[in-house]
C-alpha cells in the first residue's frame, strides 16, 4: 500500500502543469490535418494532435497511461475565459482515440485574428463546444 502511494506521488509530481504553446515547439512536431465543422461550414485546418503534444511533453501514452494517469485531464482555455476538458485517456490513439487538432491554418490560411491564432478542431463531435477558438493555454490538471 505504502509503496503504490509512493509511486502515486511521485507520477503525479512529474507531471508538468502545462503544455508550451509557442511556434517553435509546435514546428517541432508532425504536421497533421482535421476537418472542422462549425455553423454549418466545413474547413480543412492544419497544425498538431493534442497527444502528440502531450506525449511530446511527458504525459503518459499507449502502455503507460494506466492507473492513476487515467484521471489526468487537458483543461483547454480560450483568451475569454471559455473552458473546456479532454481526459488523457479519450485523446490517447490506444485507448478513447479522439484526436483533438491544435491547429494554426484553416483552409490553406492562418487563422484570423478573431479565431486564432490557436484553435482546436474536435472532429466527429456534432457540435463544436470544444473546438476552442483563440486558445491561450493547455492546462495539465490530474484529478485526486
């Protein structure tokens, strides 16, 4: 028992409490595509999975999200407040597999200034609630 407490904190004291959202960390990752749709218009976007990023940072994917990683969340919040929640588990591609886009460029343009420069792009969903426009910041938050 003691042991399983130990390695509790320890896995949740490495997590970072963030993901980085500036241009050069995203340059380094795969390039990846999505179809937004939103008030009845479809858009090809551009930029990066929310796992890759994660996986990118530290948090566990494939095989080591198991255990107490499966409560951990990504809190997505939007320049005016608008906040919403992904489990690492939904996102992973071995587990809930629903990718989440961050994405930069939206029909072969970067985003407008009233959309971006970050937006998700949650495909599959029929409403786009978490399709955040003007993404500020990627929250890291594991659930007690």
């Amino acid at each position: 028992m003691l042991t399983a407490a130990l390695a509790l904190l320890a896995a949740s004291a490495a997590l970072p409490t963030s993901l980085p959202l500036d241009a050069a960390t995203l340059a380094l990752l795969p390039v990846a595509s999505a179809t937004l749709t939103a008030h009845g218009k479809s858009h090809a976007c551009t930029g990066v999975w929310l796992a890759d990023m994660a996986a990118a940072a530290g948090l566990p994917a494939g095989e080591a999200l198991r255990g107490p990683a499966l409560t951990t969340m990504i809190v997505a919040e939007a320049t005016d407040g608008y906040r919403v929640a992904f489990s690492l588990a939904e996102l992973d591609p071995k587990l809930g597999n629903h990718p989440v886009l961050v994405a930069n460029a939206c029909d072969g343009k970067a985003l407008s200034a009233a959309d971006g420069p970050l937006r998700l792009v949650v495909p599959g969903e029929v409403r786009s609630a978490r399709s955040v426009r003007q993404l500020r910041a990627l929250r890291v938050v594991a659930l007690p």
